[in-house]
C-alpha cells in the first residue's frame, strides 16, 4: 500500500505581452516622475494617482487569478493527502497508545525491583537515605541492566559507609557529628558531598567560636566598666562627731541615706 501519483508534466512558461506592456509603462512613468503639479492642478494629481493605483491591482488581481488556477490541482492533492494523513494518524494513535501502556508497566516493573534491590542492599542507612535523592533515570532504561543497577546501589551505600567513618574521624564532639550527618544525607546527590560536608561543618565551627570570642569579650568589657558595689566590700565602723548648721547636718544625712551609708547612736 504506497502513494503513487502519475508523472506530472512541467508547465510551460505562462505567455502574455509582457515586453509590449512593460515598454508602454515605463513610458507613461517617465512621464509622471518629471512632472511637477501646482495647488491648481493638485485635483489632476490625485486623478493621475487613482489611475496608476487602478493599474497596479489590475495586474496583481490578474497574477492572483492565475496563481490559483495554476494551485488547483495541487491544492485537490493537498487536501487529499491531508485526509489520507489523518486516516494513518487515527490508526497511529491507537498503537502508540498500547505501546506507551506496555512500556509504562515493563517500566513499573523495573522500579520495583530496583526498590527491592535497594531494600535488601541499603542496611542500616535505610532511614538516613532518601532513595529519591540517589534514584538515577537511567536505571529505568532496558539497556540498563539489573546487574549494573545493583552495582550501583552497592556503590553508593558503600561509599555512604567509608564517608561515615570520615566524619566520625573528623568530628568528635557529638553536636558537630550530628550536624554534619544531617547535612550530608540531606545533600547525598551531590558528587562532592562529603567535601561540602566538611567545609560547611568547619565554617559553622569557626563561626560558633568568634560568637563565643566576641560573646566573651563583651562580658569582660561589661566587668570592667562595673563599679564595685558596698557589698562587694568589707563593712568597716568609724566613729565620729561632725559640726554643722542645720541645713549642712540635713544634707549629710541625705548624703548618708543616698549611699546606703549606716548610721547609729555612738555609746
């Protein structure tokens, strides 16, 4: 079943006076281009301008006209073809409608044992891992094998293991191993993640000692600049008498008062 159409003939050149029509045009345009109108014939300019439009669409509408009649033919094959195109395509859909279905379920397939694979082979990281994270495309592809794929996975938990022990190496102190587990599970599809692990764990370090250095050089400063109170001294007694006006005694005592200053009776 193929498409056979007839040999098609070459048309000949289409004839018309073109040479006769050509030379009397450019001889009435030699015409208009030198002449001059005046605001007294300006009416005979828009005359001449109507009649050289007039022209110009009479012979467009003629090379329209023959332009068609000319298509036809193939304009009938054309919408021919668009029908018989139409027909395959309505039948194409139908097909590539159960071959997506059939490649969606052998891919459905392939997913789920891959997440078997991953299952038996992810141990104790099981919690820590997010499959989706690590999950490649390519494993969904039928040219690529389950061997391959379980060699992957293998890979990457593998890998996780000898990372672990790098950051436990590294970093001691419990909060900072933590902090540095929780960042590289969450980054784990980063190809440098234990590399970005240690300079992201360092930077929040170093960060946390200058907080502590400043922290601990505006207690200092805030300790020298506090003034020693009296309970920070030693309580002494002194006895004496004092010789004033009224108005001077008053203020002594206001004096005393203001300063936490005990007074008493001497015996």
């Amino acid at each position: 079943m193929e498409l056979q159409v007839s040999e098609i003939q070459a048309l000949e050149p289409i004839k018309f006076n073109y040479e006769e029509l050509k030379a009397s045009l450019i001889e009435k345009v030699d015409t208009y281009k030198n002449l001059v109108y005046t605001e007294e014939n300006i009416k005979d300019a828009k005359a001449d301008r109507a009649l050289l439009n007039k022209l110009s669409k009479a012979i467009n509408d003629e090379k329209i006209r023959v332009k068609n009649t000319l298509l036809a033919p193939y304009t009938d094959f054309e919408t021919k073809c668009k029908e018989l195109i139409e027909i395959v395509n309505n039948a194409t859909e139908n097909v590539d409608t159960q071959i997506k279905a059939f490649e969606k379920m052998q891919s459905d397939e392939k997913e789920k044992q891959i997440l078997m694979c991953w299952i038996e082979n992810v141990g104790q990281y099981q919690e820590l891992i997010d499959v989706d994270l690590v999950f490649n495309k390519q494993w969904l592809n039928k040219s690529y094998s389950m061997n391959k794929v379980e060699a992957d996975i293998k890979h990457i938990i593998e890998k996780t293991r000898l990372d672990m022990g790098t950051i436990d190496g590294q970093f001691k102190d419990e909060a900072l191993n933590k902090q540095a587990k929780a960042f590289y599970f969450k980054n784990i599809n980063q190809p440098s993640v234990l590399s970005l692990t240690m300079q992201e764990v360092m930077r929040t370090q170093e960060t946390a000692e200058k907080l502590k250095t400043i922290e601990n050089n505006v207690q200092e400063t805030r300790k020298e600049n506090t003034p020693v109170t009296q309970q920070e001294e030693k309580i002494i007694q002194l006895d004496f008498r004092v010789w004033g006006t009224q108005t001077q005694l008053m203020k002594l005592k206001q004096f005393l008062k203001d300063n936490n200053i005990k007074v008493g009776k001497v015996e």
